[in-house]
C-alpha cells in the first residue's frame, strides 16, 4: 500500500514539472508576453526559469533513482572477518559514536548513524527520513541531491510566481479600469434604460425640436390657446413651421404663457414616452417621422453600448483560455514553493549542525559529528566544497565513505588519507572511545595514538 501511495505522489510530482514547464514556456512566453508587447524580457526569463527548472528536476531524478546508502557488502565481509575483535552492543535510540550496532530486523552489524527503514526494508548509511513525495529514502548517498531539490525548487518556482503575478493582475485590472473610465459615457448613452433628467435626454436625441420648443413662443403664442380637450392636437399643426423655421428667436417676440407651455412639454413628453410613429394629422407626419427616424438611429447606439457592457462584464467575470492556464500555473508554483520552502527551512539548518531528523532527537550528549562552522559541517554532507556543491552529482571529495565519520578534535585519519577502507575501520571501531569522551590531542600517546602510527608510520 506504501509503495503505492509513493507512486502516486511521484507521478503528481512529475505532471507538476511537466506542467509548470510547458505553460511558462509555451503559453507566458510564447503568446502572453508577446501579446503584451514585452518581447525583451523573454529571453532572460526563459534562461533563469528553464536552468532552475532544469536543475529542480535532476535533482528529483537522482534523489528517487540513487541508492540513499545500503549498508555495503564490504563492510558486511569485514564484519565477518573480524570474528569477535569488535564488540557489537545492541541498538538505542542515542549517540552511540564509534560503536557498531545490531538491527533487529535485518540481523547484521551496522556502523554507527545507520538506521533501518520499515518501508524500504533495509538499514540506510546516515539515514535522515523516508520521503514519500521522492519515493526513496534519504540518506548519505542522496541527502546531498534532496537538500539540492529544495534549493533549485523553491528558486524556480519563486521566479515563475513572481514574473507571471503581474500579468494576472494586469488582466484582471485592465477591465475594471475599462468599465470605470467609460462608466460615465455609457450611462449617459443609454436613456432608455432608466429615468433620466429632461435635458441631457432631449439633447443627445432630439437636436432639432428641443432649442426652438422655448424659443419658438412668439410663433405659438399667435395662434389662439388651445381648449383643454383638444391639449393633443392644438400643437401639432403648428410643429410644421417652427422645424423649417431658421430663426428661432426674435428680441421683440413675445414670451410664452404659461398654458401654452404646458401643453407644448406635456405633448413631447407624451410622444417620447409612448414612441408614436404614425399620425392622424398633417402636421403630426412630420412629427412622428422625425421621431421614428431618431428611434432607428439610436438602436444601433444602444446594441452597441450593450454589447461594449456584456464584452467587459465577461473579461472581468473570468479568464480565456491561456489566462485560465496562467492563473493555474501562479497556482501550483506558489504551492510548490511554499511546500519546498518548508522543507528546505527544516532540513537545511540540521544539515548545517552535521544533524539527521533522528539525530536531532538525542540527549544523552553533545553532536559528537559537529565541527563547529556550517560550512565544515556541510561539507560532511556535500563534500569538500567546490563547483559540483551546486550540481546534482556525487561529491567529488567527500569527507567520508559513510561508514566511519570524523568527529571534531580527534587523531583519526579520514576518508583521503591514504588508508584502504578496511583500516580505517579498524581504528575507528576496534579502539572505540567511550561514547561520552572525546579524544583530544596526546601526541600520539594512547592506543588510538599508537594505531594510527603503527599504520602510517612516525
């Protein structure tokens, strides 16, 4: 069920860096920004993106295929070669340096910091933690390619955030801005949608009638008032002249009275609102042609200002396709990183203090593995420190082979010195120290003195 459950999340891993890789590349490069009009900057985005992408993916490659460190078949033949000249004392849950320890499960003798796995059913030199999400263990053979998959992870998928976060606001803002900067226009554009006052609505639609409606009494004002029963039809005959009429106002015309006022704002109002198109009378053809003629040019006025309305209304109430794509992308790399960066947060510093997750538990003394900087303590994990520190491949000078680890202020030769494997193991777990004692410097005084000179000489 384990392995399953490993499989599963690897797959999910890898469709992450699939997709990731193809939108950023294909979709943000290839049409958003040249769409934009932000050609310049994709060559430089495409470099720092695909190299840390690039560089996240090998590194998960060689962290799932490595071996995390199996307990070697030669230090198994040397057990069995050295009979009963080390001591194998039962397994604990403490510092137990320089000792070698016996698995329960696996039944061999194991070298100090190695530990068994339940899921992959072996003991793993310096073992840190099985991790699901690679679908391996983690141990001294890849704990330098984990710590690497953090680092390169949480980079590339930060800079893909951060250089796609701009374009989203921008789509989703662009649209706002629209739809704000033309509010004012299209309302005022549109009368028919709802009240609105007598002025702004005469003006845009009537640009004829309206300025001689005022002007025009001296004109009505000759013609007998109108009864009150006949309010409809007394103002019609005389609409004929005043709309041929060039001049429209007279200094020495007398104004309005007030009936006849009324009857002339009360007709318009009446036509505007019930939109006649056909008269009865002579006078009124003209009238409602006028209307009718103003009502068909405003129609394609108002579809077009409703079809501005609905094209704003959809970019602002979702995405199209590439958009909808660049909005899940923005999504899975800010996952991404923020799960990297968690881990990376944990299991850098232990690395820094020469520290597994199941060292990191122990009480019974002092790191003996410490070296008192972070970089010679990271150079227990990634090798001596040069270029391949920041390349998924095995150290080119490591500090130890896995087996036996150097601890601080001690005599003993380390991985490099000259000495074959099987010799350094004998000083190291033949003429073990005490687990709560240090060895210091005695000038070559002492057993560990005497072997170490016995073997590459004064």
């Amino acid at each position: 069920m384990l392995q399953w459950v490993s499989r599963g999340t690897m797959a999910a891993c890898m469709f992450m860096f699939t997709y990731l890789g193809l939108v950023y590349n294909f979709v943000f490069l290839g049409r958003i920004l040249p769409n934009s009009g932000k050609e310049d900057f994709i060559p430089t985005l495409s470099i720092l993106f695909n190299t840390f992408l690039f560089l996240t993916v090998w590194s998960y490659i060689r962290v799932h295929f490595a071996d995390p460190g199996k307990v070697p078949a030669r230090w198994i033949a040397f057990m069995e070669n050295q009979g009963n000249t080390i001591v194998v004392a039962p397994s604990r849950p403490e510092w137990q340096p320089g000792k070698v320890t016996r698995c329960k499960k696996c039944d061999i003798a194991r070298p100090e910091r190695a530990h068994h796995c339940t899921i992959c059913n072996m003991c793993v030199l310096r073992m840190d933690h099985h991790c699901p999400w690679v679908g391996n263990c983690i141990g001294f053979k890849n704990h330098k390619f984990f710590l690497l998959l953090g680092v390169y992870g949480v980079i590339g998928t930060s800079i893909g955030f951060m250089t796609v976060l701009p374009e989203l606001v921008e789509e989703v803002m662009s649209p706002i801005e629209q739809m704000a900067a033309g509010g004012g226009s299209s309302t005022a554009s549109a009368p028919g949608s709802a009240p609105a006052p007598a002025a702004p609505v005469t003006t845009s639609l009537w640009p004829t009638p309206p300025p001689p409606l005022v002007t025009a009494a001296p004109v009505v004002a000759a013609a007998p008032t109108p009864p009150p029963a006949l309010v409809p039809v007394a103002p019609v005959p005389s609409m004929a002249p005043v709309a041929s009429m060039a001049p429209f106002a007279e200094p020495t015309m007398a104004p309005l009275d007030e009936a006849a006022t009324s009857t002339i704002a009360l007709y318009w109002r009446t036509l505007l609102a019930t939109g006649e198109t056909s008269g009865g009378q002579a006078g009124g053809g003209s009238t409602s042609g006028s209307a009718g003629e103003l009502a068909r040019e405003l129609r394609p006025r108002q579809l077009e200002q409703k079809e501005h309305r609905g094209s704003a209304s959809s970019r602002s109430s979702g995405f199209n396709g590439d958009e909808c794509l660049l909005f899940i992308f923005a999504v899975f790399s800010f996952l991404v990183s923020v799960l990297l960066g968690s881990l990376l947060a944990s299991h850098l510093p232990l690395a820094c203090a020469n520290l597994t997750t199941i060292e990191e538990n122990y009480e019974n003394m002092e790191n003996p593995f410490a070296h008192g900087s972070y970089l010679k303590n990271l150079q227990q994990v990634l090798g001596v420190f040069g270029p391949d520190w920041f390349i998924p491949v095995m150290p080119r000078r490591p500090l130890s082979d896995g087996v036996s680890f150097p601890r601080a202020l001690e005599l003993l030769p380390t991985v490099g010195s000259g000495l074959e494997s099987e010799d350094l193991w004998k000083l190291r777990y033949a003429s073990a120290p005490p687990p709560h004692r240090v060895i210091e410097d005695q000038g070559g005084q002492g057993p560990l003195g005497w072997a170490w000179q016995s073997l590459v000489g004064p």
